[in-house]
C-alpha cells in the first residue's frame, strides 16, 4: 500500500514537472500517443509473445528469456496505456529490455550437464564392411 501510494506521488510529480517544461497541450499529446501506443501493443502482444516462444525451438532463447521478454512486453504495454510521464518512462524502460532480450541476449549453456574428460575429442562413427554388403539378397 505505501509503495503505491509513493508511485502515484512519484507520478505526479514527474507529470507535473513534464508539463511545465513542455507546457500543458504537449503534455496531452504525449498522455494520448503513448495510450494509443500502447493499446496497439497490447493489441500486438499474441503475435510478440508466440514469436518469443517459436524463437526456443531456433535455440535462441531459452524459457527463462522468453518469460521475461513476454512479461516485460506486456506490462511494458500496460505501462504506457495508464496516463502519466513516469509509467510511460517505466513502460519504455521494460519495452527496451524485450529489445534487448530478442536482440543480444544470447543462451547460456546449461551447468547442469557433466561432461566427462576426454567427450570432445570422441567422434562418433560406424564401419561398414564392403564385403558384407555385396552378399545381401532380397526375400520376397
């Protein structure tokens, strides 16, 4: 309770500052486009979070990551649709982090795994004898 109480503080703070620097008619303007932007965000988010998703099967994420990057999408949507300079500044925040995620953020191999001494340098192969395979005869 006292933490909400301290961001609708925070919020009206930064909104009443914001509208002093760029004056009252822009600040309107920027309430409703980050709104609209929002709303079309969220609008977005099945196609945004199912493509999070897809991108484990390429390896490119694992699913820690592609929580976070659905997560942080969708609040970072929700954020920007409630009316105020700072959540606008927290949603672009979490939107900036779904970037980073889909862009740079790169799968960290699993520490769980034990290789033993000696795995790389072991190679896989079957030997086929040529003289077996010319005496094969088909039953019918």
């Amino acid at each position: 309770m006292l933490l909400l109480v301290a961001y609708f503080i925070i919020e009206l703070l930064v909104s009443i500052k914001m509208g002093i620097i760029i004056g009252f008619g822009w600040s309107v303007v920027w309430v409703v486009t980050t709104s609209l932007i929002g709303v079309l965000l969220l609008r977005l988010s099945p196609y945004a979070i199912m493509d999070s998703f897809n991108s484990i099967g390429f390896k490119k994420f694992n699913l820690i990551s592609a929580q976070n990057a659905a997560i942080s999408y969708i609040l970072g949507a929700i954020l920007l649709i409630i009316p105020g300079v700072f959540s606008d500044i927290l949603g672009i925040l979490l939107l900036l982090y779904t970037i980073y995620l889909r862009m740079f953020a790169k799968i960290v191999p699993d520490e769980n795994i034990k290789y033993k001494k000696g795995d790389d340098d072991v190679i896989d192969v079957e030997i086929i004898d040529s003289d077996s395979s010319d005496n094969i005869s088909f039953k019918r």
